[in-house]
C-alpha cells in the first residue's frame, strides 16, 4: 500500500464509522467520524501524516462500534450490566478515547492543507479546547436527535456534562504529556508531519 493509499483506507473507515454513527444515532461519534473523514481525505492530497490518519481512522472506527454494540445502552443499561449513572461514564470515557488521536490529526490536517505550522505552545494549548469544541458539537447534535424525536432515551445533561468533564481530563493530560515530548524534543507540526525546529 502507498502512502496516500493508507489516508484514503483511514477515509474508507472513518466513513463506514460515520454510517455506525447515523445508525446508532451517537452525535458525538458522528461528528468525530465526519471530521476524522474529511482530514484524511486533506492528508491524502496534501499532506505526509498518512499512517496517523489511518491510525486515528481504526481507533474512531473502533470506538464507535464499541458503542454500538459492547458498551451501548441498550447492552449496559438495559441489559442490567450497570446503571444508567455508571453508563454515562463509561459513554463519555468511549467518546473521550478517540479525541486524543483526533486533536493531532486536526492540527496535522490543517497544516497539510494550509502550510501552517505548530509548535509546542499552539498543539498544548489549543489542543483540549479543540476536542472540547468537537464533543460540544456531538452532544449538540444529539440534543437535536432528541428534539427531533428521533432517539429517546439516554440523553440527560448529567451524560453530556460528564462527557464534557471526562474528556477535558483526558485531554488536558495528553496535552502535558505531549508538551513534554514536543517541547524536550523541539518538535513541531507541518503539513510533512512531525518535524524538528530549525
């Protein structure tokens, strides 16, 4: 498989998640699915990040079928596995997983279609308000499924502020501890990936 080959595979796959998502009716896994599609498909004519693409792509896809099926609320809640208070965390910690890969690919993708570049400070800093915004985005997305009529059941704003909470932790720490290995190994982000500071 070339290069490009593994972005547009990380596309195919990110786009059979978005499906999953529609299905499932996850608003938060529709979003991550959309975004992690289109940047593969920037990457795939642009930029160099295309195994990280195809990474980010599996662990998407993974999750969202992990919601769907293994952890859904049907399965967990309605199964009589955990309560509905104890599914919302492992729902937010699900939907939390894969932001971390999307940050960075969020940062490698832009740089690849627009030739922006980003350093330590930029990639820790913006890097949880990024995720932040994209969860945001899901949840809001799924409150209109639920004014829609359309899905009934698991939204409350307990299961978005916990997802909220979960995944700002989560990305807050994976922000320290990328600050600590961009900043000790002088690196930054290109449109050709993760490149030493001149």
């Amino acid at each position: 498989m070339d290069e490009a080959g593994r972005s547009i595979t990380g596309a195919i796959l990110s786009f059979i998640s978005l499906i999953i998502g529609v299905w499932t009716l996850d608003g938060v896994m529709i979003i991550v699915s959309l975004l992690t599609f289109l940047f593969c498909v920037v990457i795939a004519k642009h930029g160099n990040s295309h195994g990280f693409a195809l990474i980010t792509s599996v662990i998407v896809l993974i999750c969202t079928i992990m919601m769907a099926t293994v952890t859904s609320y049907e399965v967990m809640v309605d199964g009589g596995i955990v309560s509905k208070g104890s599914w919302t965390y492992v729902a937010a910690v699900m939907h939390a997983i894969p932001m971390i890969p999307l940050v960075l690919l969020t940062f490698y993708g832009t740089a690849a279609f627009s030739g922006a570049s980003y350093n330590w400070v930029l990639v820790s800093g913006l890097g949880p308000f990024i995720g932040l915004g994209i969860q945001g985005m899901g949840y809001g997305l799924t409150y209109l499924f639920v004014i829609a009529e359309l899905q009934i059941g698991p939204t409350e704003n307990a299961y978005v502020l916990y997802g909220l909470m979960i995944c700002m932790i989560v990305l807050i720490m994976f922000s320290l501890i990328l600050k600590g290995k961009l900043k000790k190994g002088r690196l930054m982000i290109t449109s050709n990936g993760m490149e030493a500071m001149q």
